[in-house]
C-alpha cells in the first residue's frame, strides 16, 4: 500500500507504528484506505475530541478557510477574541497565551513561572519542581520537565532548573523546597504515565503550600481538560484553581492549539517581545476551538460524558482479566492482571476497534460526543478480549 510504503521511507521513524491508513471518518467511525471501520475509543489521542468530522466544526473550520486563513498576531482577528473571552469566562483565568501544542503551552508556563518569580525576587528562583511519571511533551526544556528517567537520555546536554517530587507524597515535595521554586507542574491524572489520578487531599495540601509560599501552581490539563474528565476542567473536581493551566489536546477539536491560561495573580507577567509564535492563535484552529467550546458547555453535555464513563467503566470492570480502572471520566485506564495492553490494542485493531495504551494499561480516550450505540459496539469486540 503506497501510504504506508511511503510514510516509511520519507518520515522518521519517530512512532511505533499500527498498519492502518486512516482515510475518512464520521462520529467515533475511522474508514481506512479499503473501507474496514474501526470505532475509535483514542479520538486520535484524545484530540478528536467531538468525534471525527463534526458536522458544526467542520463548517465553521472551513468557513474561516475561506474568510481568513492567517494574518500576523501583530494584528487582530474576531475569532480569537471570541475564543479567549469565552475561555477566560468559562475558566476564571485572566489572560490566555496561544500557541499550537501541548508542549508549547507548557512551555509558556515553565517561562511565565520563572519572569513571575524573576520580577518580584530576582535571580535565583528558577526551580519548576514536576512529579515522577509525569508527562509534560517533546520539547528540550517539557522533555527534562517529564518526571522519567527513560526520556532524560541522548540529547544532552539538557536545560537545568527542574526537581522532580514523588506523586502523592507531600513530605517529599515539602523536602524539595529550598529556596529556589517558583513554581510546581502537576498532571491531575498522569495520562502517559499509566492514567494515574492524584489523591484529592494531596492536591489540596500541595495547593495550599504553593499559595503560602507564593510558588506558582501549574496544572497541565492537556490532556485532562476540556470535558475529558467529566468537567471543564480537572482541578473543579480536586477543588483547586491553579495559578496556571494548560490546555491542547481536545481543545481543538483535532486542529493544533496550546493554551496557556494565567490567573490574575501572574496574567500580566508576559509582557511585549518576552513570547510569541506565529500561528498561535490561527483563525481557522480558533473557529473550530469556538465549535468544541460551544458544545462541550452547552447544557447536559458534561453531565452526558460522566454516565458514558461510568457506563463504560461499570462494563470493563466486570470483566476477569481487570485489576483496576483507573483515570477520570473519560479519561480510563484498564490495568490488567495477566495480559500485555499492546497484544489488546493489536487485537482490538484487526477487530475493529482502536484503543491506546499507556505504559503497561489499555488506554481509552474516547470522544466526548459518542453515542451510546457508538460505545455498545466499540465494548462488544473490547470486552472478550479483556477475559482471561
Ligand atoms: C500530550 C501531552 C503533552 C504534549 O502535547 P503535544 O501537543 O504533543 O506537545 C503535554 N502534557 C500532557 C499531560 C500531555 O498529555
């Protein structure tokens, strides 16, 4: 098949790879390029987040194609300032930064973070402390912010200035506090690093000792936000309202966007010349944000994500070769007794099924938007395969 001989040849042999040419889709529906369907229980990873192909989204996305593609962020566009007033109403942040991912808006955090502690104390207090097994992108200064060993390796030498905390463990963090943060970077949920939520009353604790000690809180909701856990945002549910939250992943409806959104107490920390890109905040990426934004706070529509979870963890659960289910919402993660999560998702693929995995768990993400039948037919073919 041409496009995955090619793909083969000319890009970088940078992902593990399934053999499937993903051609069209509809719903939680992938066609590849001979028409076999496959339900999609990934949105991508968690990108898609209205499924593929949104009716609303999709025109408003090419409407703007056909209005205005891009223009300088040294000028102005309606669409973007629409998306940043309903995001700053929605969230109570302050002031945005725009960006194209998940990485770019934690980026902005970690430099937002250190000016903020730079402005008010000076030199010295540079620190960004992250939890073990976090996740935070790709990029030099997010690939020694992820709290893995595993990703700290051959491209050295890397940026300094990170401490990393055991999850869960106060004392731990509290034994990290030399004088040097200015900020703490947390996942709610570790998404890559097995969907591991964190324990409410470590997140409260952590909250309250970064506020007291004005050390910047920073949530990376990439992956948890927008809906994914069954609120808006993850932190509604742990009670917290970070200093700094992250967003990318779902928020643009499958069109890359990085959000970096800050609280009164930094929103103007970032001044003129001191960040920018240049497609952060494209128009087009920004209509179809509005149309994710639009149907993710219309009313019921989160309420419907927390039954479709609750369903869907309810029916794995049941099944003999599940230890735990763990995550948020729709944010699940199946830790198996016996069986290999990357045989399953290998399984579920020539079945007609996609699911992602994380570390040594089957991983799901599915759209916020799937139906229930959607969902029925995409646990028909993954429950046999979770028996031992
Ligand atoms: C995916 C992810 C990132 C990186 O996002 P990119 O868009 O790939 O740069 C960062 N943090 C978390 C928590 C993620 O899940």
């Amino acid at each position: 098949m041409h496009t995955i001989e090619a793909s083969e040849k000319y890009l970088m042999k940078t992902y593990g790879r399934q053999p499937l040419a993903a051609a069209s889709g509809t719903g939680c529906v992938c066609k590849d390029e001979d028409g076999k369907q496959y339900i999609d229980f990934g949105s991508g990873i968690g990108t898609n987040s209205l499924g593929y192909c949104n009716a609303a989204w999709a025109d408003a996305v090419c409407a703007q194609a056909r209005k205005i593609q891009h223009t300088s962020n040294y000028y102005y566009t309606d669409v973007q300032a629409v998306f940043a007033e309903k995001l700053c109403e929605l969230t109570g942040y302050t002031r945005m930064f725009l960006g194209n991912s998940g990485a770019e808006a934690n980026e902005c955090a970690i430099k937002l973070a250190r000016k903020y502690s730079f402005d008010r104390y000076g030199e010295g207090r540079g620190t960004i402390i992250t939890l073990k097994n976090s996740f935070h992108g790709r990029t030099m200064m997010t690939l020694t912010a992820t709290g893995q060993d595993v990703f700290h390796n051959y491209f050295f030498p890397f940026p300094t200035g990170f401490a990393y905390a055991a999850a869960n463990d106060l004392d731990d963090l509290k034994s990290k506090l030399d004088g040097t943060v200015c900020a703490v970077m947390i996942e709610l949920v570790q998404g890559e690093g097995g969907v591991c939520a964190l324990d409410y009353a470590y997140v409260q604790a952590l909250a309250k000792l970064c506020q007291e000690q004005d050390i910047l809180l920073i949530a990376d909701e990439v992956q948890t936000g927008v809906g994914r856990t069954g609120t808006f945002l993850a932190s509604e549910q742990f009670g917290i309202h970070p200093n700094v939250t992250t967003l990318a992943k779902g928020l643009g409806g499958g069109l890359p966007i990085g959000c970096c959104l800050a609280d009164e107490k930094c929103a103007d920390v970032m001044g003129p010349s001191s960040h920018g890109s240049t497609f952060g905040g494209n128009p087009v990426v920004c209509a179809g944000a509005n149309a994710v934004l639009d149907q993710v706070t219309a009313d019921g529509f989160l309420t419907e994500v927390q039954e479709k979870a609750a369903y869907i963890r309810e029916a794995v659960s049941q099944c003999s070769d599940v230890a735990e289910v763990t995550g948020l919402g729709l944010m699940i993660g199946i830790r198996l007794k016996t069986k290999n999560a990357h045989d399953i998702l290998v399984q579920a693929r020539e079945q007609g099924l996609l699911v992602l995995t994380a570390k040594e768990n089957v991983r799901l993400l599915p759209p916020l938007t799937i139906t229930k039948e959607e969902l029925d037919q995409g646990l028909k073919i993954l429950m046999p395969l979770l028996e031992s």
